[in-house]
C-alpha cells in the first residue's frame, strides 16, 4: 500500500479475492482509501468490487470533509468573535493546507488547540453552537452534537459518522508515565492567519512536523499505528527548514521510531547523518525496538496485544528513575481523566470515581489478553 502511493506506475499484484477483501480492510485500519483511490483507481488491474469501494471511500469522505470544514468555519469565526484563540492541529490544518485535494485526508475528529485559561469560555462556545460535552479525560476534552452520536457506518467513511471536537489545552503526549508536552513550542512559533477564510492561529510547520512525529511516535508505541500518519509526515517532510535543529528540541526518544518508520517505507526524506545522530543517542535496546516496527506490528493489524502499559513504558523509560515511578502511578492508580480512557462511560456519569473499583477486572483483562 505505501508502494502504491509513491510509485508512477504500480505493477499488477495478481491477487486472489480474499487478498483483496483483506487489502480493504487494511485501508480502513490504516485510513488511507481516498488516497488509493486517486492513486490505483483507474489500474487496469483492479479488482472491480475493490475499485467501487475505493472510488466510494474518497466520495463519502469529500462529503464528510465538507461537514468538517464547515463545522471548523463555524468555530474559528464563534471564537474571534469572542477573542479566544484557537489552534487547529493535526487533519484539521493538514487537509486544507498540505493535501492537494482535501477529500484525500480522513479525519475522525477536529483537534483544536487553546490556553488552558480559555476553556470554559470555549466550552459555551461550542455549547453555543450547539455541541455538547461528552468525555473529559487527560489529553482532551470532547464534544459532540447531539444528533451526530450514531454510527451510520462501520464498512468505512460516512459523512455522518460520529464527528467530534477534540479540544486541547495542553499539546502532550504520555507514553504509559514517560511524557513529552510541546504546547511552549506550538504557541510560542505560531502565527496568526487565516484558515478556511477565517481567523485562526496556526502552527509554524516546523513545529505541526515535530507534532506528528511525537503523535505517530505515540501511536505505534499504543499499537495503533496508520499508514495515513506516514503520510502526512511524507507530505510534509520537505517543507522542514533545517530538520536537524527541529529534531533536537525534544528527547530523540518521541521521534526516532516515527522517523526510522518513514525511512522503511517512503524515499530517504531526510540527510542519513540527520537521523544517524538521533540513533546514537539511544540505548542499543531502545534502537532496536524502533527499527523492528512496522506497519502490522505497530497497528492494529497485529494478531498479538501490544503487552501491558506498565512494561511498554518500562521500555520507553529505559530504567529513568522519575520515569519508572510515574510509569508504576499511572499503571496501577491512574488520575481520574486517565481512567476515561477505559471507562468513557463512567466518565460521562456523575460517579466517575466508580471506575476505581474497577482496575483489578482491568488487569486481569489485560494479563489474560497477554497470555
């Protein structure tokens, strides 16, 4: 599938049917079906179910980005009104500034960056426009309309699938205790622009790159990694001024396993001497971990569980004695907004805290899924 996507003319595969049922179901995990599209789409040798269904996915998500443009245009318009100001990261700024045609991008959610100051007036904003608050936990808090919480379609995109405003006030990451926060960075390099034809914040590209790196980085070390994050870094890669300088703003920890991905699978983007110089900054156990990832391992394609959040963030520590302690607090008595990640429910509810009773059936779901 990355193949595909870089070269002029893919060759025939020659597959039987049920490889290509598992190629679409490899475009979902990795949401990269509208790219396919406009790439493989006319190929003489596609599967004609395959190249209906991909010619579908790229129409219904053209549909289902319309809504979310429109819905940003909403917003970024509702907070200069009220001089709050917001920061759209991620699909939100990379399908209307970076992809040659925005249908080609899928998003699951708006990701809107503000000072944690601004919160509560951003919230009635967006209760103004008629969204509502659902789950609340570390990273984000989430908003939804009301009439938007079904799942129309579970086969691929919909417009109407469930299209939620994620709204940060902090740009951080958390690998199981160790944790990397670039919201100094974000705010202090952005600038203030237009986007969609209205006023926003944006980040300077340098540090959007810096972003998705750390955010693919986080992903692949969850087992949720996507081809589609691959994507956007190769899209946006050769914009970099001065990568090296970028790179060296934060622990080479949060980027390597993102870059020694993009190396595996896309043309050499960057100098060789760039990322040799973050390889020998890591531990020889680190490095190899990063550089056996791939795009079943590291997704979730992988018939094998990730393993448990505690050993993962062993490993991403590598034995820091901070680290460790907040990698042992978060595994074994997580704040209340880290437990919405398991219970969103229970996070809606007015007893939140009822999820504490249940961290012993979390754990032994997760040694049982291990073994």
């Amino acid at each position: 599938m990355a193949r595909w996507l870089i070269e002029p003319q893919p060759p025939a595969p020659n597959w039987p049917i049920d490889a290509w049922e598992r190629f679409r179901y490899a475009c979902l995990v990795h949401g990269v079906a509208p790219l396919l599209h406009r790439k493989i789409g006319e190929m003489p040798w596609l599967e004609a179910r395959t190249r209906d269904w991909l010619a579908a996915q790229y129409t219904l998500n053209g549909q289902r980005q319309l809504k979310f443009r429109a819905e940003l245009q909403a917003i970024l318009e509702a907070f200069a009104g009220h001089d709050v100001e917001v920061m759209p990261l991620k699909g939100a700024i990379l399908s209307a500034c970076i992809y040659p045609d925005y249908a080609l991008r899928r998003m699951a959610d708006l990701d809107l960056l503000i000072h944690a100051c601004d919160f509560e007036r951003s919230s009635r904003l967006l209760t103004g426009l008629g969204y509502e608050q659902d789950v609340v936990h570390w990273k984000h808090t989430e908003f939804i309309k009301p009439g938007n919480r079904r799942v129309m379609s579970t086969g691929g995109e919909h417009p109407d699938n469930p299209r939620r405003v994620e709204l940060h006030c902090y740009c951080r990451e958390s690998f199981g205790g160790p944790t990397i926060d670039l919201t100094g960075l974000l705010w202090s390099t952005a600038q203030r622009e237009n986007l969609l034809d209205r006023p926003a914040t944006l980040p300077r590209l340098e540090m959007l790159w810096l972003h998705l790196l750390v955010h693919a980085t986080y992903h692949l070390w969850q087992g949720k990694g996507q081809l589609i994050n691959l994507v956007d870094l190769w899209l946006l890669t050769p914009k970099i001024a001065a990568p090296g300088e970028v790179l060296a703003q934060i622990d080479v920890r949060y980027t390597y396993p993102a870059l020694a991905l993009l190396k595996r699978y896309f043309p050499p983007l960057l100098d060789e001497a760039i990322t040799q110089a973050r390889a020998c900054r890591l531990s020889n156990r680190f490095r190899a971990w990063a550089e056996s990832l791939d795009l079943v391992n590291g997704s979730y394609l992988n018939p094998k569980p990730p393993g448990l959040y505690f050993g993962k963030a062993l490993r991403f520590s590598e034995g820091r004695p901070n680290e460790v302690l907040q990698a042992a607090r978060f595994s074994l008595l997580p704040h209340p907004e880290e437990l919405a990640l398991d219970h969103p429910q229970l996070a809606r509810s007015p007893f939140p805290w009822l999820a504490y009773f249940l961290l012993p059936l979390d754990w032994a779901k997760r040694l049982l899924k291990r073994a």
